[in-house]
C-alpha cells in the first residue's frame, strides 16, 4: 500500500472534491447518463477521485485526444469537466495508431484484467466483509479500495474508449462508402452480440418458464404478490427448492442495483425479491428469449449483406468490412464491462463497507452500520484513527442528502464550449434540447430505435418500482443501466431524460427492438403514470394523447 496515501491526512481531501464557486467559469456537465442521483458521501469520495485519476491513467494509454475526464461534487451532484490536449490533429494519429494492436483483442484485454486483477480484489473484499475488523484493520482496508477503485476504473476506460472509437471509425467509413449523414444506421449491423445483460435476462427467462411448467410453482406466482413470493416459495418443497436456483442465479448474475453506482443500494444478491418480481412480470409475457436473439442476428445479417451490397468494391469496402468484423467481436464490452466493474465493483465493496461500519457501531461512533456511507473518506479515516460520537454528524448528512434529492440540479455550469461537439460524447451523452410543444402536444429527443408504438406511460426511477412495468407498457425514466435490460422484454416502448445514440438506453432497446425517444431532457417531468402517448422511434418524436 502507498505510504504516501497511508500517511495521508486528508486535509484537502474535501476541497478537492467539492466544485467550488470560482471554479464555475470553466464549463462543468452534470452526468445524468450515469448518476442520476445525488452520490452519498463515501461513494462521492470513491468515485470522483477514481474517475479523475483513471482517465487521465488511460488516456494517455490509448493517446486520446481527450486528456481527462475531471470529476467534482455540487450538492451531491456529479459534474465533470473534459480536458483536451493541446495539439489535437498529432494527438488523434497518435491514437489512431494507438487502437491498431488493442481493436482486434479488446474483448481478450477485458477478459485478462478480469481474471488477474479485478476477481482476485473481489475475493479478497469477501473475505474482509466477514472478518472480525479492527479499528487499524478497517483503516487498511478502505485506503485499499480507495486505491483499487482507481485501478479498476482506469481499467473501465481502457476498455470503454477503444469500443467507442470503434463506432466513430464505422460510421466514418460507412457514411463515405454509402455517401450518407444518417451513419448512426451503422449500429444495426451490430445487433445481437452476446453480452452479459443478455446473458442474465435469459437466465432469467429459464428461470420464468421453471414456473410455468409447473402447477405449484404458478399458482403460488399468480396468487401472490410481489413482496410475500419469496415467504410463500418457502412453504413448500418445490418452492424451496425453486427459491434455491434463484440463489444460485443471484450468486453469478445478482451483483447490482438499478442505480448501479452507489454503496447505499440494496443488491438484488442481498434480497431475491427483486429477481422474484421480475420473473413475476415475465410471466405475463409469452416469449422466446433464444428465437427472438435468433430473429434479431437474422435481421442483422440480413442489413449487412444489403449494405455491403451497395458498397462499391475497393480497398475502403474491405477495411470496413475488417472494422465491421472487429466490432462485432467487442460490441459486448459495453453491458460486459458494467457487469463486471461499474455494477459489481460497488456491490461487492457494500457488505465490506458495511461491516466497517459495524466496526463504527462497536465503537460508538455512528448508531448503525449503514451510516457509514454518510461520512467522507476523510472522516472516515479519522474516524478509525480516532473514534468518537458522531450521531449528530450522521443525522445533518442523512437531511443533507434527503434536501440533494429533493432538488433538480443544474445541468451544468460555465459556458458550454462554442463548436462542433466531440462525437463520442454527442453519441454517448446527448446534447439536443428540448422543450414540450404545448400546441401540438409533442416533445423530442434522438431516435433510439426505429418504431411507432402508442401505450401507456409506467415512470420508473428505481428498482423499487420495476414491479410497476407490464406488458405492453411504455417505460419512461431519466435513463437506464444494464440491471434496467429486464424491463425490456416487458415495455412496449422506451422514453429517457438523458443519453445519446450509444447511450445503454439506445444500445438495448434497439436489441430488443423496442420503439425508443431518449435524451428528451424533459420526459419525466412532463409526463405521469397513466398517461397514453404515442413514442415514435424513427422520428425521435413523443406525442401525448391523454394526460392524467
């Protein structure tokens, strides 16, 4: 371990991660494609610095133009300035180069770091969250996942930016070969591509057509709800027994919430009821998981081999064809490298944390276990060094954080940049704006997935709620993670706040083929459960017919 951090006493910890006021004229963005929701403080003071320190790690790795992503907290808030390098067009050739040797074994590289360094931490964060932790023992270790979050971190971009640069050299050879501005039709050529999203939706399929073959196992589904499933599957045999293989399901594929980066979430490993509710709602919805993945490769084969049809012969054809090979092949990484580390490195981190703070709690520091995640790194740490009460701090912490959640933060702060927008973060992030047309009663945002498809609006905004979404409904929400895919094969179509083309939202539903408008900036402030609207995918256009 770091001496240097070992020895640190934080005391600029907090001005270097709060965004001060005269820091407000550089032009800082709220990041709502991925944090939605004010950060409690100890996630704010993991994931700020990690996000900080492993961009600016793996940037220069890969010769990004991009120098780093600069991250700060606003009243809980996540905003990140972007820092360019100051020659971009050698910096862009040296990048450019750079992806040569790392395209063709990207998935090889996520899998390697996987297996020799983010699993081994994993097991040892096991082993601590059930040991007997001293004061001087949980000191240790929460300075070991401050380091370990910055190394898995500058990981998630080493491996997250190639993919992307992959989509941007795809649409540029596509668009030249075919002489089309609409390039971003590209990425149905990309359906289909295993990953694990996918992989734990089927699960989840097998484990739904469990029950419906078998008379017990439904009527104990049909007649019960949601919140008792998991009391009544323990009554019988069958029930237990079933009840086990959701155990067993939660143990390889459980390590999320629908908020994904955060310590203070619920894990679906932690509580079944939350895959119980989802199987439940599976029910309602006759489905082939395998036939509708088969339909879904067929109709993407079948748009290659038009498009490669009208691309003229020559060197440019093959090298799109060789790009076109090579995306495939990493098209996964974006639900892969969520699973593995934006998903599943707080999950695993959260029963650690918790026992530390129990350590805390055998001290008399905080009151109970989960206050923990209301105390700065800082504080923390001092607080392991130097127990003592701190109730008091606890309860100003929890108001803070119920006021952060209450408010709608600014979009961001500065001056936005003049120019053309850097494509990757048009295509990830969104940069449209959008206002309601109260004459024609339509608002719009970036077509996600081609579709018309009018329903019935369901607002979701956390897992607690995913028992909200049946068949058939129109699922509306600020944007969605990979825990959110299992709603996809229930909503009839999609509507999001935020995100960009290659936004999660816009990713999945176009494997689902679900109709989808995202980035509207306005949809759940404008719209109510029970509303019907008509989302119409191709156009990027929302219309409301009824309002409650």
């Amino acid at each position: 371990m770091s001496t240097i951090i070992r020895n640190l006493e934080f005391k600029d910890f907090k001005k270097n991660l709060f965004l001060a006021d005269e820091e407000k004229n550089v032009f800082w963005e709220l990041d709502g494609a991925h944090f939605q929701k004010p950060l409690t403080p100890l996630f704010s003071s993991y994931i700020a610095p990690a996000v900080s320190e492993g961009t600016l790690k793996a940037f220069e790795k890969l010769k990004l133009p991009v120098k780093q992503f600069h991250v700060k907290i606003s009243n809980g808030y996540y905003y990140q300035t972007v820092r360019m390098h100051d020659n971009l067009e050698v910096r862009l050739k040296e990048h450019q180069e750079a992806m040569k040797p790392i395209f063709p074994r990207l998935t090889e590289i996520l899998d390697e770091y996987v297996k020799n360094t983010i699993f081994p931490f994993y097991n040892r964060l096991n082993k601590y969250k059930d040991q007997n932790l001293t004061l001087k023992d949980g000191e240790e270790k929460v300075i070991e996942l401050y380091e370990m979050f910055k190394e898995i971190w500058s990981i998630h971009f080493e491996v997250v930016m190639p993919r992307l640069s992959m989509g941007v050299a795809l649409e540029e050879v596509y668009g030249a070969l075919l002489n089309t501005k609409n390039t971003t039709e590209v990425y149905d050529l990309l359906l289909g591509t295993m990953n694990k999203s996918l992989e734990t939706d089927r699960e989840l399929w097998k484990l739904s057509l469990n029950v419906k073959d078998s008379e017990i196992l439904s009527k104990i589904f049909n007649d019960t709800d949601s919140e008792q499933l998991q009391e009544a599957l323990q009554i019988s045999e069958e029930g237990h027994h079933f009840l086990s293989s959701v155990q067993f399901f939660l143990e390889e594929y459980g390590y999320r919430t629908a908020n994904s980066h955060e310590f203070a979430d619920e894990t679906w490993v932690e509580n079944p009821c939350h895959a119980l509710k989802v199987i439940k709602n599976y029910l309602e919805k006759d489905f082939d998981f395998e036939a509708e993945l088969q339909e879904v490769i067929s109709k993407r084969e079948k748009k290659v081999e038009e498009a490669l049809s009208k691309m003229p012969e020559g060197e440019l054809k093959e090298t799109f064809k060789a790009l076109h090979s090579m995306a495939l092949k990493m098209w996964g990484l974006d639900e892969d490298h969520h699973f593995y580390i934006d998903a599943m490195l707080p999950a695993k981190a959260r029963p650690f944390l918790l026992n530390v703070g129990q350590t805390l709690v055998n001290h008399s520091v905080i009151e109970n276990k989960d206050d923990v995640v209301f105390l700065y790194l800082d504080e923390l740490v001092e607080l392991l060094r130097s127990p003592k009460p701190s109730y008091d701090l606890i309860k100003k912490r929890r108001e803070e954080h119920k006021k952060n959640e209450a408010i709608t933060p600014a979009p961001f702060f500065g001056n936005p940049p003049e120019g053309p927008v850097d494509p990757i973060v048009e295509r990830v992030f969104g940069t449209k704006t959008s206002k309601l047309n109260e004459e024609l009663k339509t608002f719009t945002g970036y077509s996600g997935c081609q579709g018309i498809y009018t329903g019935t609006v369901k607002i979701v905004s956390n897992q607690s709620e995913f028992g909200k979404i049946k068949k058939g409904d129109i699922l509306v929400c600020k944007t969605t993670t990979p825990p959110w895919t299992v709603l996809f094969n229930l909503a009839g179509a999609l509507v999001t706040d935020v995100g960009g083309i290659l936004s999660h939202a816009a990713t999945v539903a176009r494997e689902y083929n679900v109709p989808c408008v995202i980035g509207t900036k306005i949809a759940t402030s404008t719209l109510k459960d029970g509303d019907v609207i008509t989302v119409d995918g191709t156009k990027g256009e929302v219309i409301i017919h009824e309002q409650n």
